[in-house]
C-alpha cells in the first residue's frame, strides 16, 4: 500500500481522487490549500503527491519550488494536476521534475498510468503484487510479449523519460533517435510499428514526415506528432499520411498512452486486411 497525497481546493476532486486511489489499495490524504499539503508532508510522508497549480493560499509551483530545494523531498514524485498547459509552465515544472501531468477537469481513470509510473520510479511495487501470492506469482512469470518497437524522435532527455515510460508500460520497445541523419539506417534494419516525433524535432516535422514517408514499411506505421500547436507543418503531412493521433504541449501519459494504443489498433487493423 503506498502513501499518496492530493493537494487540491476543488472539494470534488479531491473527493474523487481518494476513492478512486484507496480503491486501487492506497492509502490517501487529501488536502485543500499549500499550507495544509506542506504540512502532510512532513507528518504522513507520502510516497507520491497529487499536487493542483492553482491553490488558494500560494500557487502549486512555489509548494514544489520548496519540496526539490529540501534534501528529505528533492526526490518526491510529484504529478502536476493543471488546466493551463502553457508553454511557459511547462518550462517551469519541468525543471523542477515533475513525473506527470494530469489534465483537469479531472477524469479519475487518467489517474492509474501516472501513479504507477511514479511508484515505479520510487521502487514501490503495486500493491497487487506485494499483497497477493498469486499476483506475486504472476509477476515472477514470463513478461507479455513486446508488441513492436517505436522510433521516437526526441532531444531533449526530460522530453523523452515520459515518453520512453509509457512505450515500455504497454510493451513497446522505444528506441530513440537524437540525430535525423541516424533515421534511415534505423528504418531499414528494423521497421518501426510506429513513430513519434518529439518537442525536439518539431519545428523540423514537416520535413521528418515527408522524409520517412519513404523509408521501409512508411505504409504501415503510425505517425504520433508531440509538439507545439506554434509548428503546423508536424501535422499537416502526418495527417496525409493517416495519422489521426496529436499530442500537443506538454506530455501527458494519459493522452499519449490513448494516442499510441489507437495508433496500434489501427496498425493491427491494417495488417489483417492485407493478410485476408
């Protein structure tokens, strides 16, 4: 059972947070101002915080500003729950690590990816596993097969973590690509199930699209735009190309992780119709 923390004035979200996570088998606290939250910190220890921007008392940011500059939190997952994804705040939070983002209004089932990946990222086992020998079991078993590989076209490391994360929870191989000159040798010995292109490369989008649209199996794979809406070229030729999935601004697993699972079913979908 790990120990979880909501910080958010929305009495509703707060509400709905701690069902749905004492449902998962975890064991919640949920305040409402920064004060309160800082306060819960020192005294429950959590081993992840549900932390809302917008506060009543002080913004959400100078609450996580103070947890990294304290040696006992700098380490603290924090997952940032906002309705004004700016390019601005993202800048912010990022360098101040955050491990996710959820969007609000709040969808409670948005709730499970992050979690997990933050409990991962502390060493904490799900709960299933822990408790139940069966489950334990299940866990020493063979790991599902991995559906495929995912080029993701990305420079900047804290833009690719996420990324990598949500690839590898739903067993895929993301394999990174730094520098576009790299991009063909990468197609040819092994043709991607999809491709994402990255913050890094978006102002270059257009011309990455238009470039791997010949490379091997270009027919066959997917084309998942995470960008800034500033550059419309990414999207643009990956709609030509079928691509019906864009994530925009800042990364969340959430909308990243329904984009790569319809970007799989519609390759899945195409493989049996060229095999029937």
């Amino acid at each position: 059972m790990a120990k979880i923390l909501v910080i958010d004035d929305d009495g509703r979200v707060r509400l709905d947070a701690s069902r749905f996570l004492e449902g998962r088998g975890h064991d919640v606290t949920a305040v409402g101002t920064c004060r309160e939250g800082a306060t819960a910190i020192s005294r429950t220890k959590p081993d992840v915080v549900l932390l809302d921007r917008q506060l009543p008392d002080v913004d959400g940011l100078i609450l996580l500003q103070k947890l990294r500059k304290n040696a006992a939190t700098a380490q603290l997952p924090v997952i940032m729950m906002t309705d004004r994804e700016t390019a601005a705040e993202h800048g912010e939070v990022k360098a101040l690590g955050v491990v996710g983002y959820i969007a609000k209004p709040l969808n409670v089932n948005g709730l499970d990816m992050p979690v997990t990946l933050a409990l991962r990222a502390r060493g904490i086992a799900p709960m299933a596993q822990r408790s139940n020998p069966q489950s334990r079991q299940a866990a020493s078993a063979p790991r599902p097969k991995i559906k495929g590989s995912v080029i993701v076209f990305e420079t900047d490391d804290d833009e690719h973590k996420p990324i990598s994360s949500v690839l590898q929870f739903i067993r895929f191989h993301p394999r990174r690509i730094t520098v576009f000159s790299m991009a063909r040798r990468e197609f040819v010995s092994d043709p991607p199930r999809m491709v994402i292109i990255g913050h890094g490369f978006a102002r270059d989008g257009n011309r990455i699209v238009r470039d791997i649209s010949g490379y091997p199996g270009a027919e066959s794979f997917s084309i998942i735009p995470v960008g800034n809406p500033e550059y419309p070229g990414t999207y643009a030729n990956a709609f030509s190309m079928g691509t019906r999935q864009v994530v925009s601004g800042p990364v969340r697993t959430e909308d990243l992780t329904t984009a790569v699972e319809r970007a799989w079913d519609a390759y899945v979908a195409k493989a049996r119709r060229a095999a029937a």
